[in-house]
C-alpha cells in the first residue's frame, strides 16, 4: 500500500510538471479526460463483468449540457460541470434500470441501442448544432481561476481527473468493490448468499455514468466544444479498445490505453503526412488519414499477445517473479 501511495504521489508530481517540461497543455488535458473515461468504464467492465456498448452517451449528454448551460443559460462554469455530470448520473439511471437486469450480449446491444436513440436525438435537437455541433462554449472562472488560460485549466483539469481516479479507487478497494468482484466471478453464488446483485450493478452502472459524465462536461471545456462524435458509437468501441489495450480490471490500465490512443489518433497522421512529403508516395497520407486501421492492428495484436492488457501483463510478470520467494520464505 505504501508503494502504491508513493507511486501516485510521485506520478501526480510528474503530470502536474509536464506544462513546464515542455508538453502541450491541451493535449495532455485530452489524454486525462479520455483517461477517466476509460477508468469510469473499467469500473463496470473489469470489476462488474458488463460490457457497455453505449457509454459515449454519457460522455456526449454531459458535454452539450454542460456546454449549454454555460453558452445559451449563462451559468458559472462550476455548476455547468456539476450539471452536465449529474444529467449522465440520471441517464445512467435510466439506462441502467432498463438494461441491468440483462447479461453478456443482450446487456451489450440494450445499451447500444438507448445510446442511439440518444445519439439521434442529439443530431435533430436545435441546442446542440446537428452536425456542427455546439460551439463557442466560454470557459469563464473557476474559484476566482481564469480559464481561458490553458495552463489554469489544465490544473483544474487534472484536479477534477485526479479527483474521478480517487473515487474509482476507494470504490474498488471498500466492501461494496469486493462484492462487486465477486459477482463478476460468480453471481448466482452471492445471489444464494443474500445480496441483491441487481442493485449492486445499477449503483456501479450510475457511478461508472457519472464519471463518464464529468470526462464529458471536462472535455466540453478543453475544446469548447461539444460535437456528435462524443456521442457516437465510435467513441464507445474507442473507450473499449482504451480499457483492453491497457488492462481491463487494472485501475492503472485505461490511463495507459488512453494515452496510447490518444497518442496514436496525433501522432499517426502527423507521421503520414510527413512520410508522404519526404517520399512522394500517396500511401502514406491514405495511412496518415486511417489511424483506426493502425489502432486495430495494435488491438490486434494486444488481444494476440496480451491477453490481460499492457498493465495486466505486468502485474502477472510481477507475480510470477515473486510466488518462488514466496514459497522460499514459507519453506
């Protein structure tokens, strides 16, 4: 446990650092709302065993409410987050009443389908733009800090994401991330010990939600913008391939995954392009522009080769290398 504490403190220093070593503040604050993104979904993925195909919805929903009610209503930028990621906490209730009581694919494709009606609803809805989106949202103030400034909000930014990570922490290491894991491994089991599981998972369904909706709401800030693409089924297979590409069931995981997507959605066109103009072959713009190809093939070969993700695989590594003195110790 110290070494996990210690481990966050000093990795916390590091992001809080990164403006001065020379990173761009904005794309550091998209790798962190993605990030918790990621982590909000794991938590119902990796420690409840449900797979979400809609979870955009709850990211999208926060974005234009918190976006609207800052640009059309004239609210503080404050109790725009605080609106955009209580409205995800509500339509993750409803979701969650309509589809918990289903597993496995049917869970999967409830949640897809209330994610594109929701999604549909969005795109003829006059407050949100349509495909244009809704645009020009003023950043405003946060406790007295301005923040138009990208280096202040990139501050805020990481205290809001360090914020969602600790209670996705203290909900996985208390009594109800234990019954939650232990309805993953075996439900019908604590359903015969007495718990209502249903409950269980609509109360991880809605925590999950409302993370999702304060990545959502963060994000609408970063960008001053909030689009259809947050809300689109692209962006749920994005959140899955972030969560399984950097270990499912890992708390550390989705962050990594994020940061490699992210990563890659920047870099790989940028290289594209760049290999195009030093060669004068076509094809490398056509790859620069097909970055979902070359994210695939890394899923790919993740799936292939790490089963457990990035950070699955190396807690496994770590485990096997310390079980002999274990045994040794013991003996």
């Amino acid at each position: 446990m110290k070494r996990e504490v210690l481990f966050y403190i000093v990795a916390g220093l590091l992001i809080g650092l990164l403006p001065a070593l020379g990173a761009y503040p904005i794309f550091v604050m998209k790798v962190l709302c993605y990030a918790l993104f990621a982590c909000a979904f794991n938590l119902l993925l990796g420690y409840v065993g449900l797979l979400s195909f809609g979870h955009a919805a709850f990211l999208g929903l926060a974005a234009y409410a918190c976006g609207h009610a800052l640009a059309a209503w004239g609210w503080p930028t404050g109790l725009g987050l605080l609106f955009g990621t209580a409205a995800a906490g509500v339509l993750g209730l409803v979701f969650g009443f309509l589809a918990i009581r289903r597993s496995g694919i049917y869970f999967a494709m409830i949640t897809l389908a209330l994610a594109q009606m929701l999604y549909f609803f969005f795109l003829q809805a006059p407050f949100t733009g349509g495909e244009d989106g809704l645009q020009g949202i003023p950043r405003g103030t946060l406790l007295g800090i301005d923040l138009i400034s990208d280096l202040n909000l990139y501050y805020v930014v990481f205290a809001l994401f360090v914020a969602g990570y600790a209670v996705i922490w203290r909900a996985v290491h208390s009594p109800f991330g234990q019954a939650l894991k232990a309805i993953r491994e075996n439900e019908p089991r604590m359903i015969s010990l007495g718990y209502d599981t249903d409950r269980f998972k609509l109360v991880a369904f809605v925590l999950s939600a409302t993370l999702s909706g304060l990545a959502g709401a963060t994000k609408s800030l970063v960008f001053v913008s909030a689009t259809l693409a947050d809300a689109s089924w692209h962006m749920s297979g994005m959140v899955i391939l972030m969560t399984l590409i950097g270990g499912m069931g890992t708390l550390l995981g989705p962050v990594l995954g994020a940061f490699i997507v992210v990563t890659l959605e920047n870099k790989v066109g940028e290289l594209g392009r760049f290999l195009m103009d030093a060669t004068g072959i076509e094809w490398f713009r056509v790859l620069g522009e097909s970055v979902t190809i070359v994210i695939g093939l890394i899923f790919a070969i993740c799936v292939l080769a790490f089963r457990r993700g990035l950070v699955g695989e190396w807690q496994a590594l770590l485990g096997r290398r310390s079980s002999p003195r274990t045994e040794t110790g013991s003996a």
